[in-house]
C-alpha cells in the first residue's frame, strides 16, 4: 500500500476490524517512512453479473433498479422501506450465491414475486400484472384468485404502519 503522504510503499498495519457485517476489512496503517496514519479498505470484488433479457439482450445487473422495482409494487402500501430493503438483499444474495455469470430476467422476476408476496399481496399482483404482462381484467381475476387459494405465508415480522398516520 502506498502512504498518501510520502509515497513510500512501506507500511505496518496496526489495528483490522471486520465492518458491515463482515463484508469488508478496515486497517489502520502506518508508513515506516514518514509515520503518517491513514486507514484503508479491503472488500470481496465481486464478478459483474449479466442478466439476460428475454428479447435477448445483456445486460448489468442493478441492485437499484431492483429496488426501484419493489418500492414500486408497494408503493402506498404499509410495507416499511427496511422490509424492501432485507428482500432486496436476500434476492441480490441469492442471485450472487448461484455463483453463476448470467441470470435470466425470468429468474430475478421469480425471486422478486416470492419476496412480495411474503410482503404484500397487492404489491404482488401488481409486480405480477408488469411481469406477466397482463393484457386482460381476466388475467388480475385469476392471479388474485390463484394467490387466495394459496396459504398465507409467514410476514417475516413486519410491522404494520397505523392507518392515521
């Protein structure tokens, strides 16, 4: 590591601690040469995964454009944003865990749906009607009716918004 002060690429790490969960490493350092202090950073680098899109395009994959797509589905829902944010973690998981460099947009469309509709049945089908691209009232009818002979699945805890705030 090369010291911001003098340039010198002799250094000692003084202290390593494990941040954010885990997923990334802080050093203190400290140049042999000038004794200056600085902290540096250490992470996994993660491969840049496709997502193949079903007209045949490639594509990057985007936490962000994942999380704008379930803050979507539930918007006006009491869906707290801590609850869209662990779904879009655990989805993003476990796309990356498949240790694969290409995932469909079918795949990701599939692990969204179960994440909302542990989360919010009308944000479901409204994900749903977008990526099954309803055409017809009869299309709602019989997904809303597919999702009431389903059990309810568990809430994960969520905690509900009052409805007078």
């Amino acid at each position: 590591m090369r010291c911001p002060k003098c340039g010198t690429q002799e250094d000692k790490v003084i202290d390593s601690r494990a941040s954010k969960e885990g997923a990334t490493i802080r050093r203190r350092r400290e140049c042999l040469s000038c004794t200056h202090r600085f902290t540096t950073y250490e992470q996994i680098e993660h491969v840049e995964l496709m997502v193949a899109k079903r007209d045949g395009r490639r594509e990057l994959f985007s936490k962000e454009k994942l999380t704008l797509s379930l803050q979507r589905s539930c918007q006006k829902r009491p869906v707290p944003e801590a609850a869209i944010s662990e779904a879009v973690e655990r989805i993003c998981s476990s796309v990356r865990d498949a240790n694969e460099l290409e995932v469909t947009a079918r795949e990701i469309g599939e692990r969204v749906m179960r994440e909302l509709r542990t989360l919010d049945a009308v944000a479901y089908v409204r994900f749903a009607s977008i990526y099954r691209s309803f055409q017809e009232v009869d299309e709602f009818v019989e997904e809303v009716h597919r999702l009431a002979a389903q059990p309810l699945p568990d809430k994960r805890q969520i905690p509900l918004i009052p409805e007078d705030v």
